[in-house]
C-alpha cells in the first residue's frame, strides 16, 4: 500500500497509488476517523497492522456485506470496517492506534534478510 494522503475537512485526496483516502473530525476531542477507498480488485488493503473480525452485517442496497475488524493489539482502541461499493472497497478506520505497526516491522525484518541472502548468493558465484 502507498503513503496515505491526510486531507483537510473531510475533502477526499488521490496519492500516486489511485488511492482516495479522506479524514474526518466531526467534533473536537471525537474518535479521528479516516476512509480509504481502493479499487474492488484489491482483495485485501495491507496496512501493516494485524486485524481480528469480530461481525459482519449485509448493508440494505447492497449485495456486498460489511465487515468488522479489532486492531489485535493489547488495549488498542482501533476498529475498523470494511465494504464493496461497486467496484471500490471502502475500509473504514476508528481511532488511533497507541502502538507501531507489527506488519510493517515483520516486513522489513523479511526485506533486509532477504538482501543478505541474495547478497551472500552473489558473493559465492
């Protein structure tokens, strides 16, 4: 997944990546919320952090269900949703996460192990 883009008042901004992502407040002191919608054909948006479902619901007008998820973290208090509109997934976050994210650190553990691999490979040939 690219750099999320932070927008202003809710106003929805593109990235490099073709992904709208939006934030709103709605009142001082309220949960921060923010909406990244990606294109359906992306089953599953990585944002480094692991999830647990905890419901789902079918949405009235619509043929998709909507999904409900619980950063896995220890005292954690982020949810979030996720849904099919047409041909975008909408995925829906609900605060803010009070630690790193485990995904991203496992990621660039497996990246710099990978590099030495293929650097010791290239050093017998």
């Amino acid at each position: 997944m690219g750099k999320a883009s932070s927008t202003e008042g809710g106003n929805p901004l593109n990235n490099s990546n073709g992904v709208v992502t939006s934030e709103r407040y709605s009142k001082p002191g309220s949960v921060p919320r923010l909406v990244v919608e990606t294109n359906a054909s992306v089953d599953f948006l990585d944002d480094g952090y692991h999830w647990r479902k905890y419901g789902q619901k079918n949405v009235k007008g619509s043929r998709y269900p909507r999904s409900y998820y619980k950063c896995t973290e220890k005292d954690c208090p982020v949810k979030k949703q996720v849904e099919q509109s047409g041909s975008t997934m909408i995925n829906t976050y609900e605060g803010t996460h009070n630690h790193k994210a485990p995904g991203l650190e496992e990621n660039q553990r497996k990246r710099r192990k990978r590099r030495r691999s293929n650097s010791n490979e290239m050093q017998m040939d």
